[in-house]
C-alpha cells in the first residue's frame, strides 16, 4: 500500500475514533459519571449534556450533523410530519411540540401548523438552553410562540387542550419506567380526535442494519434498545386504549413515524 494511501486511511480512523470518543464522552459516557456522582440526581438526570450545554448544543447543531446522525433520513421524517399537518384544519387551535430536537424540525412544524392556523403553538422542554436555542430558530412566528420549561411526563397543559403534540425522537432518551408516562401526557392534553406525531427509532428489518444499529444503540444509547420491543410506543399507547394508531417505517424499518389519534368518544 502507497504512503499516502495509508496515511489517508489511519487519519480517517483517527478522525472515526475521536468523533466517537467525542459523542460517547457528551452522552452515554457523562450520564456514567453522574450515576456515580452524589448529588445528581433530578429530573433532568437522564438528560446529555449534547442537550443542556448551551455550547455543546450550537456547536453540534448543524443540519448536516444532524442528518448524518439520523442516516439522512431527517428530512423525509420530519415531511411525513409537516405534510400531515399541514394537511389538517387547525384554525385556533393549539399545537404542542413535547420537547425541543436539533435541526430544522421545530421551525418547520411551527410553519406547518400556522399555515394550518393554528392560534398558538407551545413548545415544551425540561432545559431552559434548549428553549433559548429554539427561540433563536424562530423568529418568523414569535408571537404565536410560547415557550414552556416542562417536564414531559407531568405537563401543565390542561386535559384536552391541543390538536395536535409533535415528539421528535424523545423516547428513546427517556428511562425505561418515563417511556409510558410521556406517552399518558402527551395523550392526556390531546383533545378528542387531536393527534400525537411521533418520531423514533424502529427494530430495523435488515440483518446487518440491526447489528450496526444494535451496536450504537448499546454503546451510545442502551435506553433506546427497548422500543424495539419491550416498550413499542405503539403496545404502549394501544394499551391505553381509546386511541387509534399509524405506524409507517422507514430505511429498511431503522425509523418510524407513528400517528395516534384519539378517539372522539372516550
Ligand atoms: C427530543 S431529544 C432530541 C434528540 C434527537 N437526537 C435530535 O434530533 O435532536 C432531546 C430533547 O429532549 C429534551 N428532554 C429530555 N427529557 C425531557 C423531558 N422529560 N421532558 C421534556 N423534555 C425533555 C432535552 O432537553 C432535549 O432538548
């Protein structure tokens, strides 16, 4: 092999490696340290520093990161959702986005729903950075904007009170026993006949996908091995009962896109 053939191929693994590094030290790895830090415990215990440090979060998100991350699969998840909204009378209603994700999504569900007519859309998130960071994204609509520092299994909206509730890849950072709760909250808000849009990961159908994916999943993120069985948002919100599910996968099933309507008569 040419010198400069090698050198190419030991910087490329260099730069894999310390990505890698990088990633796991901003997340599995900093949940780690805390589990065995005394006093760190909270609500926000489960949540990466990716997520809560305002300097992490702006230096990682970038739209093509953040495509990358998702297979470059982002923007086809993030139509399914937007198409569907906007496909749908909103006029004054409210829209719920249950937590706040990198990338362009907030701002083109925000679009989605005022082009429907929606009268207000909330934004809810259990760090405050991440609201700060959405708000700099959103300055077209501010003023049908508001932003809520909430947590996602105990919300503050009251019963019925949204059409719809977007959740962009939530329930995979949720520790296992919060999965099924945010599910209740998001479908507790929900006005009869209002829909949960959910986006998440999915038992992919390939072989080789489900050991790359099985891989990340236990190096990275060991709580989103779960939805791909044990906690299936689906089971989970069929188990509620009064509600009808869509589940459409995407990639090879590596993705899913779960619309759940509640029903009109409870
Ligand atoms: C929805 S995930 C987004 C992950 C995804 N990889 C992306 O594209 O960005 C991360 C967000 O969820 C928020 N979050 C985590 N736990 C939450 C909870 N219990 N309630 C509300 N927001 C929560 C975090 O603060 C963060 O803003």
């Amino acid at each position: 092999m040419p010198a400069w053939l090698l050198y190419i191929f030991v910087s490329f693994v260099c730069v894999l490696a310390a990505t890698a590094l990088f990633f796991f030290t901003v997340t599995r790895g900093a949940l780690i340290m805390r589990s065995i830090m005394p006093g760190s415990s909270g609500d926000a215990a489960h949540v990466y520093p990716i997520y809560s440090n305002l300097r992490l979060i702006r230096m990682i998100d970038f739209q093509p990161i953040i495509a990358a991350i998702l297979l470059f699969q982002y923007d086809r998840l993030v139509s399914a959702i937007t198409d569907d909204l906007q496909h749908t009378n909103l006029r004054s209603k409210n829209v719920l986005i249950t937590s706040c994700a990198f990338g362009n999504v907030i701002p083109r569900v925000v679009n989605a729903a005022v082009d429907s007519g929606a009268r207000r859309v909330l934004i809810a998130d259990i760090i405050k950075n991440e609201l700060d960071h959405a708000q700099s994204k959103l300055l077209a609509h501010a003023g049908k904007i508001e932003f809520l520092e909430e947590n996602a299994i105990a919300m503050k909206q009251a019963d019925g009170s949204v059409a719809a509730n977007v959740i962009f890849f939530l329930l995979h950072e949720l520790p296992h026993h919060l999965k099924g709760e945010a599910l209740k909250e998001a479908m507790r808000v929900l006005e009869p006949g209002g829909k949960l849009y959910l986006a998440e990961f999915h038992r992919p159908k390939l072989w080789v996908l489900r050991a790359l994916s099985w891989t990340y999943f236990k190096v990275f993120e060991p709580l989103g091995l779960a939805l791909w069985d044990s906690h299936d948002p689906v089971k989970q919100l069929e188990a509620m009962g009064g509600v009808t599910c869509e589940r459409r996968t995407v990639f090879f099933g590596n993705f899913q896109i779960v619309v759940a309507t509640k029903d009109k008569v409870a």
